[in-house]
C-alpha cells in the first residue's frame, strides 16, 4: 500500500503494471488488483491466476519473446489481446493463432545490450520490417515497449529509449497504425530517491515525445518496486565445494594468500527460478546467512554463490 501510493504521488500519470512473475502469492494479486493494477503476464499458470482474481482481461498484458502456440491460443480463448512480440516468426505465431491480438512491439536499450546477460527486443533498424509484417498479416500493433535495468546508472538511456520510441510511433503512423500505448519497463528499484529520479528524467522527455494531446498512454512495470519490502527470500545451501587457488605442497603450517581455499557454495534456486531478474541486469539484493554464529577468531574465507544448474550466469 505504502509503495503504491508513492507511486501514484510521484507518478501519477504513469499507470502500473505489475510483472506476476516478480512474485506470484496471491495476496499480492489480490491487493495490488483491488488497487486497480493492471498486470503483465508470462505464462498460462499467471494468466490464470491473474483472471481468477476478477481482473479484467484488457488490464493484462501477455508478455515473452517466444510463447507457446498454446499459450496464444489461450489468451485469444480468455479475451486477453495484448501481446509482447518482437520477431518476425513470433508475429506470423500471433497472426494465425490471435488474429484480434494488439501488439507492442518489444524494443531493446543500449543499457540492455551492455548490463544484462541477454538482450531481449528488437533493434530500431528492425522494427519498420516488423511492421510492414503486421501491415502485411493484418496484425494490429498498439504501442512499444522496452526495459531499462534498475542497475543502470545514466540518464541517457532513457532519452535515447523514448527518442527511438518516438521513431517507431512516427514509422507506425506512415504505415497506417493507431499507436495508443507506450510502456516504459521496469527499471525501478523500490526506493523513493530512485523513483524521483527516473521521474525527473522521464517526465521533460515524455513531455516532449508524447504530450498528453497525443493521446498515448503511458504504463510501466514496477515489479520489484512493489514486493521488495514485503517479503524475504529463503534459500537452502545443498552444496559446497573447496577450490585450491595453488595446489603445490606448502611446508608452512598456516595457509597462504595463494594456497587458502576459495568455498563455491550452491544454492537450490537461481537464475532459472527466483533470480530471474540477474538475467536482465536488474538489482540483485544483497545475501544475509540466516541463524549464523561467527566468533572474531574464526578464520574467513573468498566464497562465491552459485545457483543449481553450475550454468556461469548463475554466479552470484
């Protein structure tokens, strides 16, 4: 409660849209769509969830950059008509399974492309491509959106961002689209200093690029920002290894720098699961050892974390 009115304080033309993805408890649908909420879903188990807790399906918003024809076929089935795309082989998926779908094109950032392990989106150079596509399969395209990562520390991304948004609905337009929503992402951290922060950077360029005569709507994805304070992650340690940085014999009784181990632990949820956001270079909290008792004359050892698959992205 107290985050979403901070929100609507600070950005009251901005409308939410919460990734269920980021936390699927229930309670948290429940409150955050009796706010009036809307919702950004990821798979048929979200979707669900999000329509079993009355929420309209025009206030839910079908997101992946590669969805099950299944998946599509649902959301035509349940009257949800906003979809994410940004490929060609996903738009011909779209066109012959959701032919009433409303698309927004998914367009990716220089701060993507530099901070997060995998870029999601399609390049401005492909985007007129994508829509002559549309045109061609009778595809209606409604809005763009795009990501900046909360890690991202310059301003530029976002003037950037919005200028190649403002490319797109100008290109659109050629073409004989209605362009009506622009989606900002959601690369907010939680905290009111970075909220105000992004607000005084967004608002001129918003001001600029889509006045309020324009008649676009502007939403974002504040995931993260909502559920960061409510609750506390838990995870088990199943595993633990000892990697030797120097393996030589030492005739020293003590350790050296070179010879002290390094400890790898590993967790039972990752990158695949809970940390999902590492992918996008989103803010990674900080570890705390639960029910720990540490004495000063313990000897303290270089450690890493890592996640179950061993996969390198999963290095903490």
């Amino acid at each position: 409660m107290r985050q979403h009115v901070l929100w609507k304080t600070t950005m009251p033309l901005v409308r939410p849209f919460y990734p269920v993805s980021c936390n699927s408890s229930p309670v948290v649908i429940e409150v955050l769509s009796a706010l009036g909420v809307g919702f950004v879903c990821a798979n048929k188990a979200e979707t669900t969830l999000v329509l079993d807790h009355d929420v309209p399906p025009e206030n839910i918003i079908l997101s992946g950059v590669c969805k099950q024809l299944s998946l599509i076929k649902h959301a035509a089935k349940t009257g949800i008509n906003y979809l994410v795309c940004e490929n060609e082989a996903e738009l011909r998926k779209i066109a012959r399974a959701h032919p009433e779908a409303k698309l927004l094109l998914q367009v990716s950032t220089e701060a993507q492309v530099e901070e997060a392990s995998l870029t999601i989106g399609c390049s401005l150079k492909s985007c007129r491509h994508l829509l002559e596509m549309a045109k061609e399969l009778s595809v209606n395209v409604v809005g763009v959106t795009f990501q900046v990562p909360a890690s991202c520390r310059d301003p530029q991304t976002y003037t950037h961002a919005l200028s190649d948004a403002r490319c797109i609905f100008d290109m659109a337009k050629e073409l004989g689209f209605d362009m009506k929503i622009l989606d900002i992402g959601g690369g907010f951290s939680g905290s009111e200093f970075q909220l105000k922060q992004v607000h005084s950077i967004v608002r001129p360029l918003l001001e600029a690029y889509f006045p309020s005569a324009s008649g676009v709507s502007v939403i974002a994805e504040p995931g993260h920002f909502f559920v960061f304070s409510s609750f506390t992650l838990a995870v088990n340690v199943i595993g633990k290894k000892a990697v030797y940085r120097d393996l030589h014999c030492s005739t020293h009784d003590e350790l050296t720098p070179n010879d002290a181990p390094e400890f790898v632990y590993y967790m039972n949820d990752g990158v695949y699961g809970s940390f999902m956001g590492k992918l996008f270079g989103n803010v990674i909290t900080t570890p705390s050892v639960h029910k720990m008792s540490l004495t000063l004359d313990e000897p303290v050892f270089s450690s890493s974390l890592w996640g179950p698959s061993c996969d390198p992205l999963e290095r903490f």
